[in-house]
C-alpha cells in the first residue's frame, strides 16, 4: 500500500499509529517512549487512557509539566465525544503548538454496545484532524482483545506498532468506508417502549414524555434534563429538516433509559457532532451538544431515514 500524504503527515500534520501490546510492561513501554520523545521535543503530552490505567502511568511517567492525564472511561465514555471533547480540544488549546495524544477508546471491559462507534470513531479521527499538528498513539491490548477488533484497529491505523517496530498497515482502510460498514441497522427496540408519533407542534408533548419516563426510571433531576434537552435537540432536527413526523420511543435497559428517535431526514455527514462550528455558522451545534450530554448516541442513517438512540445510564 503506497501512503501518498505521509511525507506530509511526518512533517507537521496528523501521525496516527496503533500500539499493540502484550502485558503491563510492554504497555508501559511504549507509551512511555512516546511521551518521552514528546516532551523531548516541546511538545505538550496528554495522555487518555480508562482509569484502571491511569495510576500504572502515573508511577511511570510521573508529572511533569507538559503532561496531562485524561479518563477516557469518564470523559470518553460516548465515543462520539472523543474527538471534540478531548482530541480536538487539546489540539485548539496549544493552538502553534506540536502536540501528542495519547488516547485508547477501547479496552477489554469496553461495552460491546458502544464498539461500533468506537471504530467510527479511529476512522474518523484520519479525517477530522488529518491537518492538525498532532501525534496521537492508541495502545490496544494484543492478549485480551478480540482478533476482529484487533484488524479493526489495523484498519484505522496508518502505521502499527509492534514489539517497538512500526510499519505501515497493510490493512488501513479508507476512513468513510469504515464508518460506513459499521452504519449498521440497530435491534428491534424493547416491546415495552412507549411510542409517540410526533411533528413540530408536537415537540412539548415529546419532551414531556422523555422526562417523564426518564423519572420514573430513577435518573436524576441533572440528568433528565439532560436527556430531555438532548433528545429535543435530535426531535427538532428530525422535524424541521425534512417537515414530516418522526417518531419517538422510549425504553428501560439494565444500565438506564434509551430514547430513540427517527425521521426522514437523512444525515449525510460522517462528521457531524464532532468538530464544532464555527462562531460564524448560525447551525451545527445540536448532535456537539447531544453527544457532551449522553453516556452514548448510536446514529444509524439509509436512503430514506435516520436514527439516533439516546443512552442515559443511571
């Protein structure tokens, strides 16, 4: 495979490599080279890994100035969130500044609900920040993870790194054709979800029905107004862009309350809810909003139809 823009990459834009590891220390290791080289250089280090990491890094590289540490089991937790809330962010704040990530979205105990969107997420990364002066590192654990995840991260990955070797992926893959194979229909929602069909002047009633349930399923009073906001957000997009009903339902789950909401207006932006507007667009910062405010949002769009489900966990 022949990587036309990495002459481009190396020299002051987007470097993103897997490291696959096996064991505490070969994980340590080589996040550790990492950071050193970063810091090194001058470049502001942050490193996201879940928090049952944190503390294995923090007696390893201990903390010096330029570098930060981020649990991306809290501020990750909806994979959407990932590349706005943490990279990005990062990114914007040493603004004429080189900069490394270190981020893992996904670990074994990772849910198997939010994969999907953890994938979307790496491929998307190659587009959103293909531009910006970044390294970013994703260590995958080798031992415990799944082989499909495994050839998953390869094609997402330009370049892998194996027991200190990095060589280009012969299995990356073209970032849209990624996030497309897993834009995959979701399950038949629950038999007891209550269902309410819905068009503008019928938004109040919706979002009276969302708190509702969300109430009575023991979320508390932030985040059913969490919910409630999020879900009119999506409620309203669905609505005004395409000027016909949606449809709204909602459900218990053992983790919490799932609302999902579907309209005939078809989301053709793989990016949308990832990267802010900006100051000058008047649109773009509902699905940003959705996605800061839920524990996890799955989109699903066809020809003819788009659907977002709405996870708040309690």
């Amino acid at each position: 495979m022949t990587f036309r823009s990495e002459a481009r990459r190396e020299a002051g834009a987007l470097r993103h490599d897997a490291l696959f590891y096996r064991g505490d220390d070969d994980y340590v290791a080589g996040i550790r080279l990492f950071v050193e080289a970063g810091l090194t250089s001058g470049e502001p280090v942050l490193v996201a890994v879940p928090g049952t990491r944190l503390d294995l890094l923090r007696a390893a590289l201990g903390a010096p100035t330029e570098l930060r540490y981020v649990d991306m089991a809290r501020d990750g937790r909806n994979p959407a969130w990932i590349i706005p809330g943490v990279l990005h962010a990062f990114v914007t704040e040493q603004a004429g500044r080189r900069v490394r990530i270190v981020g893992e979205p996904v670990w074994p105990e990772r849910s198997a609900l939010a994969y999907p969107r953890c994938v979307q997420h790496e491929a998307l990364i190659n587009i959103a920040l293909a531009d910006a002066p970044v390294s970013i590192l994703c260590p995958y654990d080798a031992l415990r993870l799944d082989a499909d995840v495994i050839a998953d991260a390869a094609s997402t990955h330009p370049f892998l790194i194996r027991d200190g070797d990095r060589q280009p992926s012969a299995g990356y893959g073209r970032p849209e054709d990624v996030v497309d194979a897993y834009n995959v229909p979701f399950p038949t929602p629950s038999p007891s979800a209550s269902t309410l069909f819905f068009d503008v002047s019928g938004l109040s009633g919706m979002r009276a029905m969302v708190a509702a349930l969300a109430r009575e399923a023991g979320l508390t009073a932030d985040r059913i107004e969490d919910l409630r906001v999020a879900a009119n957000e999506i409620a309203t997009n669905a609505v005004t862009h395409s000027g016909r009903p949606a449809v709204a339902r909602v459900w218990t789950d053992e983790e919490g309350l799932i609302c999902e909401i579907t309209g005939t207006s078809v989301l053709t932006d793989r990016l949308a809810g990832r990267i802010a507007p900006s100051p000058l667009q008047d649109r773009g910062r509902g699905l940003l909003l959705v996605n800061y405010l839920c524990d996890l949002v799955q989109v699903h769009t066809d020809d003819s139809s788009t659907t977002v489900r709405l996870h708040m966990y309690r």
